[in-house]
C-alpha cells in the first residue's frame, strides 16, 4: 500500500489534489507518531455507501466513523482507481476490516472522470488509407462522453457561509489607530451604499478597498482576565476614489448597516480555508476557554461561531479542527457507607472530598476553526449532540 501511496503521489495528479494529498500525508505521519487512538465506527454504519449529489467528505465520513477527522487512517487506496484521491457522485464506499481494523474503500468504474450523468456528442476519427499514392481520410462517427459532476468537496464551505462570522477580532490598539470616517461634504451622518464619505488615516500601500467595522464588546480572556481584543463588527465596505496624504475620498460599495462617523476602516481579511482539505486535529494539545459565542448568547449549538482564547500564537491554524468538552461533574456520595477512618476524619473536621465522585465531562460537538489571530480564533460549529455554553472548553479531539 505504501509503494501505491508514494506512486499516487508522483503521478500527475492536478494541484488542489495534490494539497488535499499532502494534507492527508501530514495527517497520516502525525496520526503514526501519536498513541494509537481506538478508530470506532458508527454502531449505524452502513456496510456500503453511494455517493450522492451534494454530499462532502467530512458527511461520509462521519455517517461510518464515530471521529470523522479519523477518515486518512482508514482510507484503503486502490491502485486500480485512476483518480482515488477524488470522490464523485455514483460512486460506492464500502466498509470491511483487515487485521480488525475498519477499512473504507472506494468502488468506482476506474475512468479517470465518471460518465454518469455526462452528456455525449458525436466526432469523428479520422483513417487513412493511401490510394493510388493520394492521401484519403474517411471518417466515422464515435461518442465522446463528458461528465457533468465534480468531485465532492472536504467540507460544505458553499453552504456554511453564511453562517461565518462577519465579525472579527482586533488589537485595542490596531482598533483606535485605524482610519475612519469623517464625514460626507453634505453634512449627513449617516451614510449607504454608493455614497461619498471622507475619511482619514495611514493608508496601506496597494490597498483601495476596506471593511467598515465598528467597534463592539471587549473580549476578556475567563482564564487570565487578559484584554484578547474588541470585537469588529462589520458595518460595509469602502473603496479609495483618491486621497492626498492621510486625506481619502471613498465610496461605500456595500452595507450590512449604516456607516457613521467615527466608523474604522480595516484591511478586508480573506477565509484562509480551502474546501477541499478534510478538517484535521492539531498536531499538538490545544486546551481553550470560551470566550463568546455567537452575538453574545449563554449557549449555542450548530453553525455558530465561537470565540476562543488560544490562536495562532501555540500554532492553531484554519482548518483545524477542535471537540467541545463539557466540564467534569463532581458529585457527593451520600448514598455509600463511609469507612471506619472516614468517619472519624470527618467528625474532626478533617474529611475533604473524601466521598466526592469525579465525572469525566462528554463532548458536545465538533467545531472548524476559520480565523486565527495570535491570541484568539473564531471556530464554527460544525455539529453538536448538546447545547454549548460558555462554561465549556475547546480541546484536541
């Protein structure tokens, strides 16, 4: 499997599959240097399952597998596949065991692009025959299919957009010497798309365009009490039409709400994620606090985005991919007998959790991270079996 594996990987596959390649490599090497982690199917997955229209990686994956981030682990490749490392709809994944040890496999017609669903069109191939030493060519009409699917993604990224934050964390600082706006030359206020606005600042070389945010709560890090950021809310966008110094004319191209004086400009930050690579667990231990979820709410559940205390500062990066823990339970036993020692601790005053039982906390849900900054990161949820609160905590699956 592995001279397959190192053959794939030489092959002239097309760049997007070979980073979703290398992303699997990675994961594969760290996941070999890890203690080997128990893989537990699904007790309700299927035996075989048929690729449909609209499905992801990370969806299959968890319809046979309990930790979908386990998916490289049990990914058999099949050398007689043309294109393994793509998935498409029609084709078939399979569940078996080798050394009892899950195995998922893919079952596919070998063509290198599946022709289900393809349209046809008829061309001609040429044959020639010399007669009479004079060139002929006749020609007969063949089919050539071409497929109108496209590989299933890693994640839904085309749907959970939506969901993705607009809001952003900022230093204190970077917020306060941003540039803002001044004003418009009739004297308004408020102002929309396709307005004029003047505005004032050091302006970024190269840079015409900036996100219109206004300045939300201040973030507090529940571990250390230290100032993480303020949150950015986004209020629009802005281009530069000129400027002279620190002096800017800009329009307002777009707005979620009405710009005000006083608003900051920031550069525009870009979803530094890519659709096809399959969430992965950190290659070391993250252990992150909650600092805010959604617009502020005690709890959340699915495709809210919270805000955590750890960021690109111990290494997180977007794609990785975190469990939501809930807090251990301690529980007193006033049920069980106490022994002889116990009792007479306890009448001395002396007793301190003697009888107290320890409760591992369950895991909540699965969460993306998406944005990283070096003290905190924004992470979507990606599913969850329980509500989230702000009580619980963000960790290495």
């Amino acid at each position: 499997m592995a001279m397959n594996f190192m053959n794939w990987l030489q092959s002239g596959r097309s760049t997007g599959s070979k980073a979703v390649l290398l992303t699997l490599c990675a994961s594969l090497v760290w996941l070999g240097v890890q203690a080997a982690e128990a893989i537990a199917v699904r007790p309700d997955s299927p035996q075989n399952y048929t690729v449909q229209q609209g499905d992801t990686l990370w969806g299959i994956a968890a319809r046979f597998l309990e930790q979908p981030w386990l998916w490289p682990q049990v990914w058999q490749i099949n050398p007689q596949i043309q294109n393994p490392d793509l998935i498409y709809p029609g084709d078939t994944i399979s569940l078996s065991y080798q050394d009892g040890q899950p195995v998922l496999t893919l079952n596919s017609d070998g063509q290198s692009v599946p022709v289900t669903g393809g349209s046809t069109a008829v061309v001609s191939a040429p044959n020639t025959t010399p007669v009479a030493g004079i060139r002929t060519e006749r020609r007969s009409p063949e089919v050539r299919r071409e497929s109108l699917l496209s590989p299933i993604p890693a994640i839904p990224l085309d749907k959970i957009d939506a969901f993705l934050s607009k809001t952003t964390v900022v230093d204190a600082d970077t917020y306060k010497n941003a540039p803002y706006l001044l004003g418009e030359r009739d004297g308004r206020t408020l102002y929309g798309t396709g307005d004029e606005v003047l505005a004032r600042g050091n302006w970024q070389s190269n840079l015409v365009t900036y996100d219109i945010v206004r300045q939300g709560r201040e973030f507090i890090d529940p571990d250390t009490r230290d100032v993480l950021g303020v949150e950015s809310l986004l209020i629009g966008t802005a281009t530069i039409t000129s400027y002279n110094g620190d002096k800017a004319i800009m329009k307002v191209n777009s707005a979620e709400l009405e710009a005000r004086i006083g608003d900051r400009l920031i550069a525009r930050e870009a979803l530094a994620i890519d659709p096809s690579y399959l969430p992965q667990p950190p290659p070391f231990k993250v252990d992150a606090a909650i600092v805010n979820i959604g617009g502020g709410h005690d709890i959340g559940g699915q495709y809210d985005t919270l805000v955590l205390n750890q960021g690109s500062g111990i290494g997180l990066q977007p794609g990785h991919v975190l469990v939501v823990r809930k807090p251990d339970v301690i529980i007193d036993d006033r049920v069980g007998k106490r022994g002889f020692m116990q009792g007479v601790r306890r009448v001395l005053g002396l007793a301190t959790g003697d009888r107290q039982i320890e409760f591992p906390g369950e895991n909540a849900g699965n969460v993306l991270i998406y944005r990283v900054y070096e003290h905190a990161s924004l992470a979507l949820v990606l599913d969850s079996s329980q509500s989230i609160s702000i009580k619980d905590r963000a960790i290495t699956p």
